[in-house]
C-alpha cells in the first residue's frame, strides 16, 4: 500500500534574520516527521526562505543524515509555502523551511542538473532513463541570474521530450538549488517516471482588458505602432479615460501580454511595462518583439486573480475526476512573489484557495522570480502540479 506523502514547516518569528536559525528550524522540521526513515523509493523537496539561502547545504546534509533519504530537490525563496492537510501557510519576511517527502514508485524519479546552454551531455546522461521509463514531466528550478535561460528550457524540452514545470528561484542575497549537490547557476530539479501520476496546470493572474492587437513598428522591446498606430494611443483606449489621464496610477496595475502561438488554451506570457514617451508614443515592455507579433493588454487586480486561479482548478479537479481511486497525494505550487500576501490577501489566502477546491492535500511550494510551464517563462503566474 502506497504511504501519503508527508508535509512539515517550520519558521522563526516574522523579522527575525535566520542567522543561527537553520539548525533548529531544520531538528523542529525533522520532530514534526516523528524520527521515522523515509520509504526507500521517496523524493524529498525542500524549500527554504531566502534568510536561510545561505544555508541550504546544511539543511540537505542534515536532512539526508537524519531520514535516510539521499535524493533531495529544492531552492530558496523570498516567502515559501504548505499545507499540511490541515493546515494552510505562507511564510515571508522570516526564515521559514518547509519540506515535503512524497513516496514514489520505485525507480520512479532521477535528479538532474544542466548548467551550460547545450543538451548533449544531459542526453548522454538521462535520455536513456527518460525513454526506458516514459517520463513525461520535468520538476526545475533555476537560477536568474543565469545567462541563456530561457534557450536552456527550450533545449532542454525539445532533447528530453519532458513537460518542464517549476520556477525561478527568488532571493534578496544568496540563491540554491538542490539536487545531488547544492549549487548556484544553471537549473536543476527531478524528472518523474511515467509510472507516477501527474496532472499540471497554470494561472495567469491577469485578465485581458481588450482583443489581440498586432505590432506593425517596434525596435527591441520598444512598441512604436500597434495597428498602424501610435502604441500609446491605442494603449489609452484600452485602459480607459481616467488611467489614461494619469498613466503613473498603470503600474503594477496594467501589463503587456504576448500571446504563445499555437496554444490551445489562450495561454499569453505577461510582461512589465517598463516605460512611455509621451513625446513620441512609444511603449517600452519587458521583452523582445518583432513585427507581425500579437500583442494584447491585461489587468492584474484580486478578482481578476482569484477567477482565472478557479478555472485552472477546475479544470485539474475535473482532470483528476477522470483517475478513479487515484486521489491527490500530494502537489508542488510555484507561486510568483507578486502573487501570494501581495495581491490575494493575508493569512495563506491563496494556498487555502487551493484547498478549498481540490480538497486538502499534502502541498509545498516557493514564491518565484518567474514561472515555468512547458518550456515557456512566465510572470505574475502560479504553476500548479498534482501527484495523484
């Protein structure tokens, strides 16, 4: 018979600095656990705040001498998250650990990292175990700062054939990530088996606030014309009249968004505006375009939010409907910074959400520095992944 998987938090008081914190959050982490070995074939995923950033390499080794368990996955984050089955948190501002040790079929993950642009060697050294056990889905974290990020999720997607999910970790000093080894730079993570279920999902957060425009003049990521028009006129128009006469109030507020070509499911990747010139009418957004490209406008506010996180659930609820006597087990939520305290509300609003609509479950996560779905990057969003 399969074990649940299991889900334990520990965090120091809000403001405290998470020096000297790391040994006990980690000995109350592992008492929560009850001194039990964990099942011989289990994953561990650990994620700890970025106060703790500095010593996520202890807490492995801790982890790993403690339990038995030798394969471990995670990173750091600005504000981490769990539920326990009974309980819903979000801890930022504090150093916070919460882990998550999830029972798997045997021989049903393999751990990974990639830290240079090129897929060669991580075929050489996975592609076999990929095809021999159908994997179809990627668990990875990464790192910002790296250089050719988004090039290395692509590669990596089109080599393996995986569904890649996680995210970017999030940090105000010192980044990790865990695998076989913790290290700084490039991705890691966990590739999964086909023999383990899953179901993932993703939510955009925004909501569109007009119809797909096209971009006939652009340089980089300046728009210069939108329709044949001056972009800032036709973004006036769709922000309304009183925006429009103080477009200061737009930030934070208002974004752009490029939608992926070929999806079936409207998917769009949200990007900052980062700045106008009147003068001139240009825009300036978060991100390369070319000409021909679409282009859209949406809005991010708690309602628009809380209705695109409820169709995503709905959607993996009735997915997961379709598994009889397979019930959730477990799940990993990759969250953006933006999101969480900062746009659904205090007290683990969005983790209880969650809850609310597919049941309690055993659930950890991060808050991101962008989001990753298939093999894309994406912001302002929350990737959902179910182990069933």
């Amino acid at each position: 018979m399969e074990r649940p998987f299991r889900v334990v938090h520990a965090a120091a008081d809000s403001g405290t600095d998470g020096r000297g914190h790391w040994s006990d959050l980690t000995r109350r982490c592992l008492a929560s656990l009850g001194g039990e070995r964990a099942p011989r074939n289990a994953l561990g995923l650990v994620y700890v705040s970025d106060r703790l950033a500095g010593n996520l390499t202890e807490i492995v080794d801790q982890l790993r001498l403690m339990t038995g368990l030798p394969h471990w996955v995670g990173t750091t984050g600005i504000g981490v998250l769990a539920h326990d089955g009974a309980t819903a948190v979000e801890s930022f501002g504090r150093a916070a650990i919460t882990i998550m040790i999830a029972d798997l079929p045997e021989d049903g993950f393999r751990l990974f990292e990639q830290q240079e642009i090129g897929t060669g060697a991580f075929t050489k050294q996975h592609g076999r175990w990929i095809e021999n056990h159908g994997a179809q889905l990627g668990l990875v974290h990464a790192d910002p700062r790296s250089q050719h990020l988004p090039a290395m999720l692509e590669q990596l997607a089109e080599a393996s054939g995986l569904y890649l999910v996680g995210g970017l970790a999030s940090s105000r000093g010192a980044y990790g990530l865990a695998a076989e080894r913790v290290i700084e730079g490039g991705l890691s993570g966990a590739i999964f088996g086909g023999a383990v279920g899953v179901a993932t999902g993703l939510s955009q957060g925004c909501s569109p606030i007009g119809p797909p425009h096209v971009i006939t003049g652009c340089d980089q990521n300046i728009l210069m014309t939108i329709d044949d028009r001056p972009a800032l006129d036709v973004f006036k128009e769709e922000i309304g009249e009183v925006l429009a006469r103080n477009l200061n109030r737009a930030a934070g507020y208002i974004f752009a968004a490029l939608p992926v070509k070929g999806s079936d499911t409207g998917d769009y990747l949200v990007r900052n505006l980062v700045g106008i010139d009147p003068s001139k009418g240009w825009i300036a957004i978060g991100d390369l375009v070319s000409a021909g490209d679409p282009i859209l406008f949406t809005r991010r506010d708690k309602p628009s939010a809380e209705a695109d996180l409820d169709r995503m659930l709905a959607r993996l609820k009735e997915r997961v409907a379709k598994e009889p006597g397979r019930p959730i087990r477990g799940g990993v939520y990759v969250s953006c910074v933006s999101r969480g305290p900062n746009l659904f509300g205090p007290d683990a609003a969005e983790v209880r959400r969650i809850a609310a609509r597919l049941g309690a479950f055993p659930l950890v996560g991060f808050f991101a520095n962008g989001e990753i779905s298939h093999r894309r990057l994406y912001g302002h969003t929350g990737v959902l992944t179910l182990f069933y």
